[in-house]
C-alpha cells in the first residue's frame, strides 16, 4: 500500500500572530474537515465528525493551561514526579453554536462550570451587541475557555472578550477555541487581544463580499440543530 502526503489546503498567512495556535495539520484532520465541509454530509454525521474535531480542540487548548510540579506515589510504591493543572477552568459558549462545544468540554474536563453569552449585531448600529451572559460567581479567578465554532470578522468574539474583562477575567487567562478562522478575522481579533490565545483547527481562504468564510462550511448552527 502506498500512502501520499498530499499537501493540506489550510491557509497559512505569512505573519500569522504569534499567538495563534493552530492543530497539527494530518491527513486525518483534512480528512474530518472535508466531511464536514461537504453539503451533502447528513446531520448525523456532520454532528459526529465536528465533535470529533472539537474534542481535539479542547484538548488542544488544555495544553496552553498551566502546569505545577505534583509528587504522587504509584499503586507500585513507586514516587513520581509529575504535573497538575494551575487553578480552576470554565467554559463560557458564544450562543448558540458555540453551545455545540460544550458536550466537548464536559468529555475531558470532570464537572467543569460552564457560562454563557448572547451577542447579536444591533440592526441600529450594525456592531455587535450584548444580549445575554450568565458566568459562575468566580469567574474572575478561573481560566476561561471561550467556545465558538467560526472566528469570520471577528466582531462577536471581539465583544464576548470584552465582556469577560468587564467580569474581571485577565485577557491572558482567555483561550478562545474555534473549527475554522478567517485570517482577516484573526488578524482583528489578534491585534485587539495579543495576550489572548487562539486555539483553530484550520484557516481559511477568506473572507466573500457578505464577510462568508471561504470555503467554510455554511452556517454551523444551522447544521448542527436543525433537520
């Protein structure tokens, strides 16, 4: 059997900010992607290979947490000189496809509290518009998660980090995980938080003249909820 490395179509801008992570590029994940992007894909199978990828995703952003030195002692006897997690985390969803990334979350991260947050484009002003959020009490003292499957101009994302800060959250102790980014759209969203990592499992070509991802995959949401 011969295996081809066929190259990725991931779009990789020359001046990616440096806090920009994206996942390693596999012929598995461009494999997932491609079902994912196709518009015949069934619902069923469009929910189970996106949540393959958001899994990665999360446990990606995990890897940007940080890390003290723990001593534990082996069902041998033995003592090992390990690692554990620095401090508490939650999960706050950008309704409502972020809400698809929750199940995710939950997969690897026992009991962990989730927030919510509802920002829509005000039809007066045409920029985005705070409409809902509700955070755990302590919010400011955890590490946050921020879940949205598509970073497109970067308005909504832009806005929910806002609000974070105005919570007290630190923009360093932001990690905002998407499927799929616009690299106008990091490049808006980087320069406004360089301090805030960027967890993506792939960027795209661009964005069309009705600001779509291109190629995308047309509305997550839609595709996620609706039959």
């Amino acid at each position: 059997m011969v295996v081809q490395n066929t190259p990725t179509s991931q779009s990789t801008p020359a001046s990616l900010p440096p806090n920009v992570f994206t996942l390693p590029q596999t012929a598995q994940l461009e494999a997932l992607y491609t079902i994912i992007r196709d518009k015949n894909t069934s619902r069923g199978d469009f929910l189970f290979y996106s949540d393959r990828v958001i899994r990665l995703l999360v446990e990606e952003g995990l890897n940007h947490l940080p890390v003290l030195p723990k001593t534990v002692e082996t069902p041998t006897g033995a003592i090992y000189e390990g690692v554990g997690f620095e401090g508490k985390i939650c999960g706050v969803s950008i309704l409502r496809a972020g809400e698809a990334m929750e199940a995710g979350l939950r997969e690897v991260c026992r009991s962990v509290r989730i927030g919510k947050i509802l920002i829509q484009r005000d039809e007066e002003t045409t920029q985005p518009k705070l409409f809902y959020s509700k955070f755990p009490p302590d919010i400011a003292q955890r590490y946050v998660l921020l879940l949205d499957p598509m970073l497109a101009t970067g308005g909504s994302a832009i806005k929910a980090v806002d609000v974070l800060k105005e919570h007290g959250v630190p923009e360093e102790r932001i990690i905002f995980i998407n499927l799929i980014s616009s690299p106008e759209g990091l490049k808006t969203f980087c320069g406004k938080f360089p301090q805030t990592r960027v967890i993506t499992g792939w960027i795209d070509q661009g964005l069309n003249e009705k600001a779509y991802i291109i190629p995308g995959l047309g509305d997550f949401g839609e595709r996620r909820y609706c039959l």
